[in-house]
C-alpha cells in the first residue's frame, strides 16, 4: 500500500460481498482507490450492465464500482483482498485468482469459521498479511446483482498485524471496522452464536423469530453453545456463560423472519457450509473426548430433512 493506487478486491458478491462492496464502491469512485468486484456468470453480467443494486433500511442504490471482473490478468495484483466467499469455496477460489496475489498482498477474511487462516495458509503458503475478521450482518441476494442487507449492525472485527492506515481507509469508506489484537477470542464469540443457529434453524425449519418463541428449541440451542464453549476452551479460548447469553440475545437484534445463510442454501439446494458450521464442532469436539449429544441430534435431523452428508 505503498503506491499512489490502491487496488481492493472484493472476492464474492454475494450477501456479505455486496453488504461491504456498495459502500467502498460509492465512496472510491473514480478516485486513487480502485474497488474492484470479483465475481462470474449472472452476478458479474448483472453489475456490468445495470450495476449493484444494494438495499438497505429502506432504501436502494445502485452502485458501479471500477471495475467487475473474473478475470485474473484484468484484475492484475491486488493490494487488499476481502474475501467474502463462503467457507466451503476458498481454496477453489484463491487457487484461481492466485495471480491476483503476491508477498505484499493484505488478504481480509469475513467468513463464518474460526479456521479460515488455516485454509488459506494450506492453499497459499506463501500468501503474505491475513487479518482474520468477522462481520455481524444478515444480508442476502435477492437475485444476482441484487444485494438486501436484512439486519445486523455490519459491525467486522479483524486481527492479524495491525495496520492502521489500512483501517482508517476502509473505515473512511463506509466500514464499521475495527482492529483486535486478540481476534481468536472475536471469531469464537462470533461462531458461538452463528454455527449452533444456523444449524437448529436449518434442522427445524424456523426462522429466527420462530426460534426465539419456541422454548423447546431455545434451550436446545443454549445446550448447543455449551458444547462450543467445551470446544473452545480446549484450545485455550474462554466463552463464559454471559456469553452464551449475549449470543441468544443476539437472535433479538434480527427481523422475526431472518433466516441464517446455511438454512437458506439448503432451502435452495445450494452447497452449503455445513462442513464448517455442524460437522466442525462435532469432528474436533471427538478429537478432545468432548460429548456432543445435542449437536448430534441436530446434525442427524439436518441430515434427514436434506438428505445432507
């Protein structure tokens, strides 16, 4: 970020893509800043010819960044890289836009896991600065290039080395970011709300507010965020239970019909992250002899209603 542009990519334009890709877009437009969107097929086409349509609290704009592209050698090196794509696709993606990538690139990350550091360091070893991050948003595609931010303050977390000019510029550009020095414990405390959510309210079909009115489910899921918290603490990461706590009250802070984005993708038999959110805690959980019986439960009724591995 030494030079007089900057170029940020903004890989994946879907619900977080969008949610955080409207705003430095708006802001960078035409300006030493280039906000680059990294995306294919209908969603590329779609901004290219009519823009993003991003909506939020009531309103709706629409949006052109520099430049929309899925093509490595047009995007050229990349100084900041945001990566927003789900979970289950980073290492197919950053294989395929690894030309994009050098030594001195800053790669972001904004998924819902706590190992996401890892995975781009077995596909990427000699990727440079990774500032693990988080984001508290439900934001949703409409339809490709149709971006709705449903609730949830935006509020994104990151780690890693701290850079403060890098911060500063994302912020100036619309971001409600924010540096931590100890952004484990962040990613942790986010997971503990977002993988036992989303996997009782795809189990059970609900949305948030139907969750939040069934005490049934409600206790299910606190049961759930204690065996996270059992987890968590064997890798040295404390969840206390004013955690758990703030976590179900966190289910408050969305519209009654929010649904989460693993529901979503299997309701519209996409690929989902699963793998990430369900079997994750249970598969590491076995490797410290922790019992996981509700999360079980759950994954078994996830794998009978979806026929879901």
């Amino acid at each position: 970020m030494n030079s007089d542009t900057i170029k940020i990519g903004i890989l994946g334009i879907g619900g977080i893509g969008g949610f955080v890709g409207a705003p430095l877009a708006k802001k960078y437009k035409d300006s030493a800043t280039q906000i680059i969107f990294i995306c294919r097929g209908e969603t590329k086409d779609a901004i290219q010819n009519e823009g993003l349509l991003f909506e939020s609290k009531g309103t709706k704009e629409t949006i052109f960044p520099d430049l929309v592209s899925d093509n490595p050698t047009e995007i050229g090196i990349l100084d900041v890289l945001l990566l927003t794509s789900k979970s289950y696709s980073i290492s197919q993606i950053l294989n395929t836009y690894k030309d994009c990538i050098n030594a001195e690139t800053i790669i972001i990350t904004l998924q819902n896991v706590v190992n996401a550091k890892e995975i781009i360091r077995e596909t990427l070893p000699e990727a440079g600065q990774i500032m693990e991050g988080c984001i508290y948003v439900a934001s949703n595609v409409k339809q490709p290039g149709h971006i709705q931010h449903v609730g949830g303050p935006g509020k994104i977390f990151v780690g890693g080395k701290e850079n403060k000019a890098l911060i500063d510029l994302l912020k100036a550009g619309g971001l409600d970011i924010t540096y931590v020095a100890n952004i484990n414990e962040i990613l942790w405390k986010k997971y503990l709300f977002v993988a036992p959510v989303a996997a009782i309210t795809s189990a059970y079909k609900v949305t948030f507010g139907q969750l939040l009115e069934d005490q049934n489910l409600m206790q299910i899921l606190e049961n759930m965020m204690t065996e996270i918290q059992l987890l968590a603490s064997k890798i040295n990461i404390t969840l206390t239970n004013e955690d758990i706590s703030t976590s179900k009250d966190l289910l408050t802070k969305f519209p009654f019909e929010s649904k989460s984005s693993l529901q979503l993708d299997f309701e519209n038999n996409n690929q989902t992250e699963k793998r990430f959110l369900v079997d994750y805690v249970i598969e590491n959980a076995k490797k410290y002899g922790i019992a996981t019986p509700f999360y079980n439960d759950v994954n078994e009724k996830i794998k009978t209603s979806y026929n879901a591995c």
